[in-house]
C-alpha cells in the first residue's frame, strides 16, 4: 500500500500566518496512527506533485495573485480536485480555488473554480479577531464537527454559490462577511475556510475528518486532551451567540 501524501501548497507564497503547520499537523496525526505518511511542501517554481491531500494557506495580495496564476498553469490542483483529493483552502487559498478574488485595488482575478464562490473586496472595516464557527450536525447536513476555533485576517466579502454549503455559521467574529452568518464552504473534498490558527492545531476533529476523507479508513482516537484545552480556553474568551 503506498504511503499517504500530503502536499502543503506554495508554502514560499502561501505561508504567511502559519498555515503550512496545517500539513504538519495532518502528517502528525496520520503517524500517531501508524499510518505510512509523506509530506511533501510544493514551492510555487515547481510541478504541483499528485498527492491524497492539499493544504493552502493565506498570505498577501500579491503573493495570492501569483500563486493563482501559477496553480491554474500548473493544473495540477484541478485534476487533483477531479479525481477527489481532499483539499483545505485557507484565507487567500480559500479565495483563489473559488471563481474570483479581489487584488489590493479591488480588480478581480480569475480562480480555479473548485468551490462555487465569489469573493469581493470588503468596504468596512477588515476581519481581524478571534472567530467561533458552529458547525452543522450531520442530521442537518453537516459535518457534524465541534465549535471550531480559530482567527481570521481577511478583508475580503465572500459569497456562497448553489453549488456549496457552508462550513458552518459564525458563532463570534465575522467569516465570510456576505451578512448571511456563514463561514467558509464545502463540496465534496474541497473545504474552504477563513480561520487561521493553523486551523487543524486548534481543531483536532476537522484535521481527523479530512485524513478520514483521505484515507477512507476509520481512524482510532488520540489523546487530544492538549489540544482540546486549547480550544475551550480560545472560545472561553468569546462571547458566543
């Protein structure tokens, strides 16, 4: 059986806020298993390796419209998303594999089109803060993941297309921002979310559900006893609606 590989995306572009430990984090979690794991970080001057699992993370504006143009020449991550690997997008890379995304002025650039969504440039104040995100139970079409966690630093206005569901609704902090109480967006494999943190070191639960994905196996527990601490004291200090 081949090793499981997951390939952190253009992490010299992409790696702004912390987001390549996302990868880190999935290998971590697939090895306390006994899982055969390989992990592969992708710089944006080389071919897109074919992989189980991507991670994108956030980063600046230009960086961001580079990094869009060279994964749609790359094509890589789109016939990765045809053939059903997991993908998690965060912030900027949530942007660039939806249809647009704004630049620093406002001009809007095409993107991969994994995720039916739209994203604009924001007129009030940037989405910077602590964010609490309530996820739907899997009865009601969800993911059935706990109260995840994390921060957020975008100011960009996303909105959800047919074609998706949102990763949940915001329960403190902003989200998507398109004033319908979302935050982020799912089909199939290809997850998209504004919460940094990285996002898998505060929600151990998500980070299992995408190797599940990946892997289509049943995982067995891990002791997150730590990581669970941390993320009640983060939503402690929130004021949840």
């Amino acid at each position: 059986m081949s090793p499981l590989r997951i390939c952190t995306v253009y992490p010299d572009l992409l790696g702004t806020y912390g987001d390549s430990g996302n990868g880190e984090v999935l290998a971590a979690r697939a090895r306390w298993r006994d899982l055969d794991v390989e992990l592969v970080a992708a710089r944006s001057s080389e071919r897109l390796p074919e992989a189980d699992l991507y991670a994108i993370g956030g980063g600046e504006d230009g960086p961001q419209v580079l990094a869009a143009e060279r994964l749609a020449a790359d094509g890589g991550l789109v016939e990765a998303a045809k053939r059903g690997a997991v993908i998690l997008a965060v912030c900027a890379g949530f942007q660039v594999i939806g249809n647009r995304f704004p630049d620093a002025q406002g001009q809007l650039h095409q993107g991969l089109g994994l995720l039916d969504i739209a994203t604009a440039k924001g007129t009030g104040p940037r989405a910077v803060g602590e964010v609490a995100v309530a996820v739907p139970t899997e009865s009601d079409g969800g993911l059935g993941l706990p109260m995840l966690s994390g921060f957020e630093n975008h100011g960009g206005v996303t909105t959800l297309g047919p074609g998706v569901e949102p990763l949940g609704r915001v329960a403190a902090g902003v989200g998507n921002g398109a004033g319908d109480g979302s935050e982020g967006a799912v089909a199939g494999h290809v997850l998209g979310t504004y919460l940094h943190g990285p996002v898998l070191a505060r929600n151990a639960a998500l980070a299992d559900l995408l190797l599940a994905w990946a892997t289509g196996i049943e995982l067995e527990p891990l002791d997150d006893a730590g990581s669970e601490d941390l993320r009640r004291e983060r939503l402690g200090r929130l004021s949840l609606s």
